[in-house]
C-alpha cells in the first residue's frame, strides 16, 4: 500500500495539462458495450478507469490503453452479469446496470461499491429502468433485472438530478423503441459529454435550454471515435495548490466555463484568474482571504467534489469560512485529518465552520476518500515540515500520476510503495 511523503511550503511555478475527466470517461465506457467498437481518447490512467475496463473484459469485450487512448471491441461480448469482486471496486459501476440490460436484455449485478460517503441510494437508476420496461427484483444483494419485452420509451421526472440516474437512463433509452424524455435531469459537463459520444455513435440524443434530456431510440449505435473533456475537478485541486502556496500556474488543455462556480470562489480568496479559451492561469497572493459561504449544490452550483480541497486551502485563510454540504450527508470526514495538521475546523451536521490559523504542520495522515485523500496533499504543500499522507490508493482512483505533476511544479512529494521503495 503506497502513500506520498510531502515536505511543504514549497513555492509552485509552472504549467499542467489538465487530464481527461473521469466521470466523463466512466459511462461513456459503460455506453461502448452498445457499440461494436469504440476509440475514446483522453481517456485518464486511473485505478477507477482500469475498474471499469476490469468490467468490461470480464463480459467479454476487448480493452487496451495506450497513451491516453482507449479502445474498446464488444465482438466477444458474452455476459450479462458482474460479479461482487468487481462491482465493490467503485461506485460508478452501477452505471453499467443500463447499458448491460440494453444490450443483453437482461442484467444480474451487485450493489456497488466505492468512497463512504454516507447513503447513496441507487433508487432513481432503479425506477427509471423500470419506466423503460425493467423488471426488478432484488436477490439478497443482487439485482436480477430482465426486459423480457425490450425497452421502451418513457417520461421520466427524478426527484433529484441525480448524475447517474440521468446516465443510466440516457444509455439504456438510446437502443429502446421510442422516445424518452429525462425531466429535472442532471445538468453537469459529463451528461452532455455522454450525449455527444453516444449522438457520434448515431444515437439520437437532444438537451433543451431547461435540462430536459430527449432521447429518440434507435436500432443499434454504430462504432466511432470520441474525445473525453478536462476534468474540471482535477483543474479545481491543480488551482488549490497554486492557492494555498501563494504560487502562480498555468493550466491547459482545461475547459473554463465548466469552472464557471469555482472561479468566483478564488477571486473572492483574493487569487487573480486569468481564463483563455482552453486555458487558465491563477496567481495567489501570500495569504489567503477567507470565503463567507461555500454551499455545494448540482451543477451549474459549486461541485461536492471540489468541496475538500477548498476546505484544506480556507484553513490557512486569515479569516472564517463557512462550508454546507447539501450532496452527501458524510463528506467531511477529511476535516479530522486536516485538523491532525492544526487546522481549526468544526463540524455540526452539514456545516462546517474553518477558523483560518496562521500555520499548518506535517503529520502523518490518511486519505478517507478520493476527494478528502487530495485536499490533505494540498494541505500539505503549504504545511511546515513533513506530512506522510497514506491510504493513497483513493487519490489514485481520480488523478493521474498527481506526484509527478506536483513534482513538475516544485513541490517536494514523492511515493513510498509498502516495500519503501520510493517512485
């Protein structure tokens, strides 16, 4: 089990393309089952990544990644199940449920896995599948689904813009007979990025001003090629870092407007941004000012995903900023680590209140979950002396080799492997 030894308050400089989104490049793999073959380049050299290309070799299909390209064959595609081992690897894996059923006609999964992030009830995939023609039935732990006479279309309202919901749906309804409409969809980046891969595939696939998704099925969707979009939240921690450590950087290869929340939150920090058409530069100043009031919200609000790391850079802010979580019920279990390092921080429920301290110091941490696992390595980079910061392997499930990018910067991190090696 690896982990990152930081030495911190090193100054960064320097520039970082931004990766290709992983929740962008997650259902859209799940959807190339509905292909016969599919090339999907920036696609991220993550953990999560090789989960989901773990699913779809064991149903038979053909997977290689090769410099941010991958390549997927569905010809030998023979399963219509997933079993507990592979499902338990990630909570994204539920979204393969829809694509599964669309193709086999049938599907037979268990309840995912992934970050513990409090209830993540996965009833909104459920009742849209079963609006499309899905029987369901629940064999302890498992679910049986079957669509003995094919998918319909259906109009369907979800009660919450879940993200994976809204993806289940759009994938299994562009094979399904008829028209489908999504109300009170999703409405973040990777939905329309889904929706441009599986229209490239000859899919029929429309998003009206409001939200709406409108979904005309079609027989079959056809091979293509496809390009995934930045991952926004990947370019929100790279700012994080040049902000707490008062340092300049350049992003590229990074999409702005779907930073349109963020933004705003760094100029408020007292950072000035410059945003170019796929670029984006920040410089910080040497002490941070702090926010008044992050409230996490669906897109276009300020994204849960982002919510760490602002916490680990408000905790060296030279005031009070208050955080309210309204996503997931148990997502700042990051503020106990960070608290380890000398951060004032206090939690009651969904709100958490950060006093800004003078000064962070190195301790040994460990990563709770992806997004908390990346907000104690900004942490860190700012912190004096040295933090070991284990549990590693749930930063890995979302940033590509992030040592090495912060190693470009000038910052002092490297990876201890269980052996003690270092990488």
């Amino acid at each position: 089990m690896g982990k990152y030894i930081v030495e911190g308050q090193a100054r960064l400089q320097g520039e970082l393309r931004v990766q290709g989104s992983k929740n962008a490049a997650l259902p859209i793999l799940a959807a190339t089952l509905l292909t016969p073959h599919s090339v999907v380049h920036n696609c991220p050299n993550l953990s999560d990544i090789g989960a989901a290309s773990n699913i779809l070799e064991y149903l038979g299909c053909r997977c290689s990644l090769e410099e941010g390209t991958m390549t997927v064959d569905t010809a030998g595609c023979c399963r219509d199940d997933i079993p507990d081992n592979l499902m338990r690897e990630m909570r994204s894996s539920i979204v393969f449920l829809g694509a599964i059923i669309a193709r086999c006609a049938r599907a037979r999964i268990s309840m995912p896995g992934g970050c513990e992030l409090g209830p993540r009830p996965i009833d909104m995939h459920l009742s849209g599948l079963k609006k499309l023609g899905v029987s369901i039935r629940d064999d302890y732990g498992y679910l049986d689904c079957r669509a003995e006479h094919g998918l319909h279309g259906a109009k369907i309202s979800l009660p919450f813009p879940s993200v994976g919901a809204t993806e289940n749906i759009m994938i299994a309804a562009s094979v399904a007979r008829g028209d489908t409409e999504i109300h009170n969809a999703a409405r973040e980046p990777e939905i329309y990025d889904l929706a441009a891969f599986l229209c490239a595939c000859g899919g029929k696939v429309q998003i009206d001003s409001s939200g709406t998704v409108y979904v005309s099925g079609v027989e079959q969707l056809q091979s293509c090629e496809h390009t995934v979009i930045p991952d926004r939240i990947v370019a929100a921690t790279w700012l994080s870092c040049a902000a707490i450590t008062g340092s300049r950087l350049h992003l590229y290869d990074v999409e702005p407007q779907h930073l349109t929340a963020c933004i705003p939150m760094f100029e408020e920090a007292g950072c000035e941004l410059r945003a170019g058409e796929s670029t984006l530069d920040i410089v910080s100043p040497r002490r941070l000012l702090p926010l008044r009031m992050v409230r996490t919200m669906p897109y276009p609000g300020f994204p849960t995903d982002a919510q760490a790391p602002f916490m680990a850079m408000c905790a060296l802010s030279s005031g009070t900023s208050v955080f309210v979580e309204n996503i997931f019920e148990n997502r700042y279990k990051h503020a106990g680590e960070l608290c380890r390092m000398g951060a004032n921080i206090k939690v009651e429920g969904r709100v958490a209140v950060v006093q800004g301290v003078p000064l962070l110091h190195g301790a040994k941490v460990e990563c709770t979950d992806l997004r908390g696992g990346a907000s104690l390595v900004v942490a860190a980079l700012a912190a004096q002396g040295d933090s070991e910061i284990s549990e590693i392997r749930h930063v890995e499930r979302g940033y590509e080799d992030l040592e090495g990018n912060l190693r470009s910067l000038g910052a002092k991190i490297k990876k201890v492997e269980k052996s003690g090696d270092i990488c």
